[in-house]
C-alpha cells in the first residue's frame, strides 16, 4: 500500500510539474530523457571549476544585463543569474540565434529563461556560454532548446 501511495504522489507530482510549466507558458528542459530543473547555480560552479569546452545541458533563469554582440544573426546577452543586478559574478552569456524567430521588443531588465547547451568557453568575456537555443531539426540526434524572453517563447518548431 505504502508503495502505491509513492508511486502515487510521484505521479502527481510528475503531473503537477508538468502543467506548472505549461501554465508557464514553455516546455520542459529536457536532457535526453530526464527533465531539468533551473540549474544555474550548478553552471556558475561549472564555469569555476571545469575544463575548457567542458559541456552540459542548461536551463537558466536570469536577467537581461546588455547585449553584448548582434552580428549575422546572433544576439549574445549577457544575463544575470541570481536577480541581483549589483553583483556581476553570476552572470553568463546568452546566445540566440535569430534565425530561429525575430526577438521581441525588449531592453535591460527582461526577465531570460532559456534551455540549451552550456560551455565552458575561456574566450567569452563572461567565460561561459549557454547556446543552442532552438528546436533540433533532428531531434534524436540533440535535445530541443529555446529562448523565453519576458514570457515569448522562441525557438520552437512553428
Ligand atoms: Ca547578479
């Protein structure tokens, strides 16, 4: 009995985190199989202690800082990660490619959740990257990723 009642709030508790994010308004972060929850905190420990190119799924989110870079279809964000603007030790870079969806209006302050691939890039000016930011046109060969931004959600196969 003990064991159904498990297995039963399990499945509750997979259902409810399902809809939270629906009601969220985008789809889970998935890591081949297994769904994600917001890891950035393990990111910025990643970005500290990993090798060069180390690489893992990421779903992050933060706030827009600045662009750092648009060219040939690429905004780079710099985003904050732990919703204080005041300290700039917790940030990342954000790439999006634009080819995947044109960016709402947007400035400073916009609130970032993306899921994708970290990096740990030392020619980053913020020393790691999160990218892939799209559907997967294969998808078994990648996980799907996208971009939200201020609640729109981009990315995703149309
Ligand atoms: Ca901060």
């Amino acid at each position: 009995m003990i064991g159904f009642k498990m297995r039963a709030v399990l499945i509750f508790g997979i259902l409810l985190s399902a809809s939270l994010s629906l009601a969220a308004g985008y789809p889970a972060c998935k890591d081949k199989k297994r769904t994600l929850e917001f890891n950035q905190d393990m990111l910025l420990n990643y970005r500290d202690q990993m090798e060069p190119k180390f690489k893992t799924r990421g779903f992050i989110k933060g706030t827009l800082i600045k662009v750092i870079e648009d060219r040939q279809r690429h905004v780079h964000f710099e985003v904050d990660l732990d919703g204080d603007a005041e300290t700039s030790d917790d940030r990342i870079e954000v790439i999006y490619n634009t080819s995947f969806g044109s960016l709402p209006d947007y400035g400073p302050g916009a609130e970032i959740i993306a899921c994708g691939d970290f990096i740990v890039d030392p020619y980053s000016p913020l020393k790691a990257v999160l990218h892939w930011l799209h559907h997967s046109p294969k998808q078994k060969a990648h996980d799907d990723g996208y971009l939200v931004i201020n609640g729109q959600v981009l990315g995703l196969r149309q």
